[in-house]
C-alpha cells in the first residue's frame, strides 16, 4: 500500500489545526473536483485521495493514529492488541519486541490477521470496513429547492434526497455504504460533505441572501416598479421616489428555505445601485441643465 501524505495533499502543514484542515478541504474540493475536470484521467483519484486526507485529518482520533501509524493508522487498536498477544505467547514469559516498531507495519499485520498460521491468529476478530468520505457540489439554485441525486460508489448505486436548504460544509452519513468489512465484519459507512458554489448574484449568509439591484438614474428620482428573479420566482417590487444610491431595503420570507422546514425562509436584503445615465442627447444635457439651475 503505498504511503500518502495527507498533510500535502491538503497543503497544510502538521501544526494545521481541524478548522484550518477544513477549510483547506473546501477550497480544494471546490477547485478539484473531477466534473470540472473531465479530460483529466487522474482527476478521481487526486479527488479520493483529498477526501481520504479530509476523513482522517479532521478527525482528532484518527488524526493522531495516522500520525503514529502512517498508512496502517486503521489497524492501530489491532497492531496494539495483536503485539499484547505476541507478548503472551512469548516463551519463559519474555516480553515480546516487534522489529516493527516505529517503522512499517503492514507485514506484521499481514502476519497477524491474512493468514501468518500464528496462534494469535486461531479465533480470527471482526473489523469494521473503512468508511469512505466524499463530497457533492451543489449550485445555490440546487439548495433552493429539495433535490433528488444518484451517483455510484464502490459500484453501488445510490440515489439519496437532499432536503432544500443545506449549509455548505454540512455532512451527511450513509450507514453501510463505506468498504467492506474483514471477516465477516459490517460494512463501513459513506460520509458525503455537501459544496455550495459561490453565485454570482446572490451571497448567503445563513439562510438569508444578500444582492445589489442596478437602478437607472429616472426610477431612482421619479419612483416606479421593477420586477425581480428569486430563482424562477418573479416579484415586483415598488421604488419609492428620490431613492439614494446605497439604500438597502428587506423583503422578509424571500431568503434560502431553512433546513427540514419547508414552510420557513430567511430573508433577501437588496442594496440599491444607482446607474447614471451615459451617451446623452444634446436635448437631455439642456434640460438636465435647466434642472441644475432650479
């Protein structure tokens, strides 16, 4: 099994603390993903290898068994108890020393539980098989509205509902959807890290949406109607007249859904833009000048 640096794949160094591996995770994530690159052939396996990175360095415990284990860090409780066994089958009561200690593993292991014929092996133990992390990109449009997905992992067929108004960074667990076990052990489990892409007229912040309506110089002095399109949902909405540039104004319920609760919305802030007008006719200088000598 060949050793992979979680550490660089993030690109954070072994001081980074979990918010810092975190956000390495969702800014790599957004930039790698392997729809956005379809003509690369080794986009998956550099997308696996960042989840992988993610699974383990976010996680405290197994932070610190990949630190001591390296590439064998998921059989660190079998390697402890496996070299506990070793030590009570040593002859004349000598405690036993393990060539491996502080190097690589694997042939031990291999040893111990694939089939060594060792006496520690007579009574084989089930284990658990590796939970998988992955992430799914999702555009704000997408988090609007309940979606339906189907993708495939390990060559298993998955169609799952993503309830309207999940949060970027958000997990989700598949029970039984990870590796498989050993000896007859349970299936691991699928964690899926949801990705929210930037839009780019809409921010979020919660559940509410923030955004900057352009308006000409004419409905800001004289008032009037403009109309607005909240995600295929048009609203009209009154200008009051004499409306400065800046101004912000909030429509209430017409934010992002919150999360498992269809029937409630954050709100949207509109902050208003004045456009001045360009390209006047030598008509619309005269009176703009008439106007600037009232």
């Amino acid at each position: 099994m060949e050793f992979i640096d979680y550490y660089k794949v993030l690109g954070v160094d072994k001081s980074a603390t979990t918010d810092d591996i975190k956000k390495a995770f969702r800014k790599a994530a957004k930039k790698s993903h392997p729809d956005l690159h379809p003509n690369d052939k080794g986009a998956t396996k550099k997308f696996q290898h960042l989840n992988e990175a993610n699974e383990v360095l976010s996680d405290s415990v197994k932070r610190k068994k990949y630190d001591e284990y390296g590439k064998d860090w998921q059989h660190a409780e079998h390697y402890d108890r496996a070299k506990q066994q070793r030590q009570s089958y040593s002859p004349g009561g000598q405690s036993y020393t393990s060539d491996f200690e502080g190097g690589d593993f694997s042939d031990f292991f291999s040893s111990m539980f694939g089939g060594g014929g060792s006496r520690g092996n007579s009574r084989q133990v089930k284990y658990k098989g590796q939970d998988i992390q992955s992430s799914m990109n999702l555009t704000l449009e997408e988090v609007y509205t309940t979606q339906q997905k189907t993708f495939a992992v390990n060559n298993k067929k998955i169609r799952i509902t993503i309830p309207a108004g999940v949060e970027d960074g958000q997990v989700i667990k598949l029970k039984e959807y990870g590796g498989e076990g050993m000896n007859g052990g349970p299936v691991g489990d699928l964690y899926i890290t949801y990705i929210i892409q930037p839009h780019a007229k809409y921010t979020r912040i919660g559940n509410d949406l923030m955004m900057t309506e352009n308006l000409n110089l004419y409905t800001a002095l004289l008032g009037g109607e403009i109309t607005i399109d909240i995600f295929g949902t048009v609203i009209k909405l009154k200008i009051k007249p004499e409306t400065q540039n800046g101004t912000k104004t909030r429509l209430k319920g017409k934010g992002l859904p919150v999360y498992k609760s269809s029937d409630q919305f954050g709100d949207l802030y509109i902050t208003f833009n004045v456009l001045l007008p360009t390209n006047l006719t030598d008509k619309q200088k005269e009176l703009f000048s008439e106007i600037a000598q009232l």
